[in-house]
C-alpha cells in the first residue's frame, strides 16, 4: 500500500487508545512490521507469550474519508482487534485499518466493510498471517470455537484460489501433454508405477474445482472458464497421447492386442468402483480447496479418474481399436462429470452464496439445474459401467466353473487361460486354452463339453499337451 504512517492507534474492544509514533519503523520494515510492534506493545505485557499456529488471515484495508466512521461502527460490533493508521499520500483515503482474524472470520468481517462502503471506494487485501502471538487473540478464538468454522476459508479467497487454478496456462498445457505421454508410456508397459507416476504431475483438479465454484457462487465467467479449461486439457491429453502411440505403432509395435494388456483392458471395461473413485476424487479435491489446504496430494486423486483413461482413449484411437476409444472415453465422461457435479454439491454444503443477496436465487437455480443435468447424463453413462460389473461377475463365475471341469479332468494343469470376445458393453468368453501335461487326445473335446453342460456356453476348447522326461 502507499502512504506513510503517521501515527498508530489500537482501537476496538476495551484496548487502550494511546498513540504510538513509529515513523522511522515503517519505513525500515514496511507496514506489517508495524503491525507486529504495535501488537506486541498493546497485547503482550509479560515476556513470555503462547505462540498460536492454527489458521490466521490479516485483512488490511484502504478506508475512504467519507466511510472512517461506519468502519469504526462495525468492527467495534463485531467485537475484533485492529489497529487503524493515517494515510497521508492519497487525499481521497483517510486511514489503513489492520484485522487479524481466524481464517472462519474473514468472509463476515468482509461482508462488514463491504456494506460500511469499502467495496465502493476503497478495497481490502486478505493475506496469511503465520503466526499471532497472542494471549488474548488465543483467548478470543478459544471463545468463538464454537461459532467460526475454522476448516472453511472466505468466498473471497476461495474466489481467488479458484481463479488462479482455472486459467489454461503454457504450463497447464505442458504439464498435460507430459502427464499424458507418461501415461501412455505405462499404459504400454503394463506398468501400474509409472502410470501412478503421470497421475502426479497431472494439473486437472484446478479447472474442475474452479467449475464447481463459480456454479456456487454465482460467478459465470468462472465457472465457463474451468469448463472450458477441462475440456482443453482433457482434449490435449488425449491428442498427445494419440500421437505418441501412434509413433509407437510405427515404430515399435503394429501389431500391439490392446486388451491383453491388463492396465489397459482395466479402463476399457471398468465397473461401478470407477464411479466410486470419481466421487471420492471430486469430494476430496472440494474439500481441498475449501479449506485452504495444499491440493496438490489431493490432485493426484483427481488425476486417477482422468488421465490413464484419456490416455487410454488415444491408444485405441491409434490402433484403430473402437473398443478401446469408446470403452475408455465413456469412462473419462463418467469420470469428469462425477467429479464435478459432488465438487458443486461439496462447495454447496460448505455453505458457500454468492456476494450479494439478490444473486443467491439464482445461483441456486443455476446449481440445481446443472446438477440435474449432471446426474442424468451420469445416470445414463454409469448403465455401461453396471453392466461392466455384472459381466465381470459373470465371467469370475465362468472361470470357476472351468477351474472346476479341469480339476475333473486326467491330467495335469499346468496353465489355463479365458479369452473374451472384444465388446464395448458386454465381453462375452468364446475360448479357453489349457496347457496340460498327461492329457488325454480327446481332452479338448471332454472339456468343452463339460463347459457347455455347466455353463451354457459354446466356447472353443484348445489343449496344449506338455511332455517332460526326467534323466536319472
């Protein structure tokens, strides 16, 4: 802030009002040195003092001449320590007032100031304070526990936050384009370490908590933004890791069977855990953000529901593989949309409104019916991924039933495998291949009809006879 600082006047609850005169002070350290001063010289008698670590916020504000008066009003109502200085380089301001407060604290004393005039004329800065010193500000806080919700931080930060994280950056983009390349990589591999590795590096839960925010309050622009930015950053991964499999089809590998790679046959045919997951990742990364903590653990979550899929979705459109395209994108959709319609319903449980009070309907009309929206297309997409688990029930049991006939049969199972038809909606068994040693020369045919006799199903039956001598 500009200015110099004549003098500095504690006021509010019954502090003393004398003056202190740090001029030489302020211009050494800056005005949150003298802040720090005039605490400690108004707070702090003994010599000793408890240090409080929990979540403070120091508002500093810019308090035109016409607005001195009613700022003075509602901070003595709310009953908050600040201190208050003259301004003397801009005629139009007449003090800067300081407030620390919990975290919890930050959006009603804001709401205070806006109403006594500051939005108009003046403005406020909201900044961490990392450590109070304070008897009586430990004191005040043990007192308003009860009454402040010290896990949620103010609409104004959280609009600040969400802001930050929401814009497609260079890096954005970048950091997409290599999360989904490392992906992709692992994907290949069959390497669930490296494609846990991408997921660290992915930048995707910003955007999508930036949407579900702006939906809650009221903020268009910022809701359009991190829809818009979702959409690039999923688009970009999965055009870097079209092409990056498309190079590693022409030069390493043509002929690649992409279902029997286990990490891709997982995101090509998942079940209802997915949706689990995606709830789970939008819940987390709401709670994050709202509560001022680092989100970049939380963002791997987030990471887990989108990237390995979108990668997914460019190997099958690589290979020319429509099953896996959209096999996996229909989980990517599933995916996004969960995590931001439990993101809007999180940051809507948390009590977050729009600034004014004549926005809260219609912000509230905005969010039921995007979330409406949502939950339709969800339920209509999450029908694939029921269907996904009951086919693996099924299948599991097929399987049992074959373990089951091949323990009934002469001979030694050295190995037995299932293959499936490829199918978006229903992979159905149509083989079973059994290495066997000792086995009879009609096995096959034994066994595929003691599986259709069990089962019901026409498969085809393979047995690979395996012969072993033993030299004395």
């Amino acid at each position: 802030m500009r200015g110099s600082v004549r003098e500095k006047r504690v006021l509010g609850g019954s502090t003393d009002s004398s003056v202190v005169r740090l001029p030489e002070l302020a211009s050494r350290q800056g005005l949150c040195s003298v802040w720090t001063a005039v605490v400690r010289r108004f707070h702090y008698p003994r010599a000793e003092t408890p240090e409080t670590n929990h979540r403070m916020r120091l508002i500093q504000t810019l308090i035109p001449e016409s607005s001195r008066d009613a700022v003075i009003a509602a901070l003595e109502e709310e009953g908050v320590d600040y201190a208050m200085s003259d301004e003397s380089a801009r005629s139009d301001y007449s003090n800067i007032a300081y407030i620390p407060v919990e975290s919890g604290e930050v959006e009603r004393i804001v709401a205070r100031l806006r109403d006594a005039g500051i939005e108009r004329e003046g403005y406020m800065v909201v900044s961490d304070a990392e450590t109070i010193v304070s008897d009586r500000f430990e004191q005040r806080r043990e007192d308003d526990t009860e009454e402040t919700d010290v896990e949620r931080i103010s609409r104004e930060e959280l609009r600040s936050t969400a802001q930050n994280l929401s814009r497609s950056t260079p890096n954005y983009v970048a950091f997409t384009i290599v999360s989904a390349i490392v992906a992709t990589a692992g994907l290949l591999e069959n390497s669930a370490a490296v494609v846990v590795g991408s997921m660290v590096i992915a930048p995707l839960i910003g955007p999508a908590m930036a949407s579900c925010v702006g939906s809650v309050i009221g903020d268009d622009d910022l809701f359009w933004t991190g829809a818009t930015s979702q959409v690039v950053g999923l688009a970009v991964a999965i055009a870097s890791a079209t092409l990056f499999a498309l190079s590693y089809r022409v030069l390493v590998d043509p002929h690649l069977e992409l279902l029997l790679v286990q990490q891709i046959a997982e995101r090509v045919h998942p079940g209802m855990l997915a949706l689990a997951i995606a709830l789970g990742a939008g819940v987390a990364g709401a709670l994050s953000l709202t509560s001022g903590a680092d989100e970049a653990l939380v963002g791997v979550m987030i990471a887990v529901a989108l990237i390995p899929p979108a990668a997914t979705v460019g190997l099958g459109i690589a290979y020319a593989d429509p099953v896996v395209a959209i096999g996996a994108a229909i989980l990517v959709a599933v995916n996004v949309l969960s995590i931001n319609a439990v993101g809007i319903l999180t940051v809507w449980v948390k009590r977050y409104r729009p600034d004014h009070w004549y926005d809260v309907r219609r912000a509230q009309r905005i969010t039921v019916e995007r979330l409406i929206a949502l939950g339709i297309v969800i339920l209509v997409l999450t029908s694939f991924l029921a269907l996904g688990t009951l086919d693996a029930r099924e299948n599991a049991a097929f399987e049992r039933e074959v373990d089951a006939v091949l323990e009934d049969t002469p001979g030694e199972v050295i190995d037995r495998s299932v293959g499936y038809d490829a199918d978006v909606v229903s992979p159905t068994p149509n083989s079973v291949t059994v290495r066997m040693a000792g086995a009879s020369d009609d096995a096959a045919a034994t066994i595929r009809e003691e599986i259709r006799e069990r089962t019901g199903l026409e498969v085809s039956v393979r047995v690979i006879h395996e012969e072993s001598t033993v030299a004395g």
